[in-house]
C-alpha cells in the first residue's frame, strides 16, 4: 500500500477532488501555505494499492495544470533593498508537487 502526499493549488483543488471521487479514489483533503509566495494550497492525502499509483498520478497530470502569473514581491523588511524587485514579476505557479511514500500499516475505525 502507498500513502500519495499531493500538495496543489487551491485553483486545482475541487477539479482535483472531483476527478478523484469519479474515479473511486477517496482523499483526505488539508489546507496548506506555500512557502515561497504564501499562497493558500491543498494538500490530499490519499491512499491506495501499490498497482493504483500510476492511475492517480495520471489523474493528478490531468487536473493540476502550471501556468504563469503575475506576483508582487515581498518587500525587504530590515534587509538589503540592492536586490529588491519592485514591480510585480512573472513566476510559474500551479501543478502539483507530489510525494509517494510506503505504508506500513493501515486501518480504519
């Protein structure tokens, strides 16, 4: 059994977990912030037999696209303001950044 740890953005999220619920497969749905623009994302928990991975990664390519967008910076606060940008730049956001771990033990109450 495998425990697949997708993090998407939030955009992704119900396109996700409908492709998810259509295909049988539950999830366990978290909100999570992204680090580096701290924006809001979902993280899905979602188990499964090692012979269904494939088919979820698959689903998880179709239904978290990347795409560009405009971001304003973070303005240094107490720091060096050489290297500060201060006009919004073009960055690559959405996809999915996906973690396939072992399960060693499962169970359900």
């Amino acid at each position: 059994m495998k425990l697949i740890i997708a993090v998407v953005q939030d955009k992704d999220s119900n396109r996700l977990s409908t492709a998810l619920v259509e295909n049988d497969y539950r999830a366990t749905k978290l909100s999570s912030t992204g680090g580096f623009l701290r924006a809001g994302n979902t993280t899905f928990l979602i188990g499964v037999e090692n012979e269904q991975v494939a088919d979820v990664l698959d689903i998880i390519k179709e239904n978290c696209e990347s795409r560009e967008q405009l971001v304003a910076p973070v303005s240094p606060m107490g720091g060096n303001a050489d290297s500060y940008v201060p006009y919004p730049v073009e960055v690559q956001v959405g996809g999915a950044t996906v973690f396939v771990v072992d399960v060693e033990q499962f169970e359900q109450f």
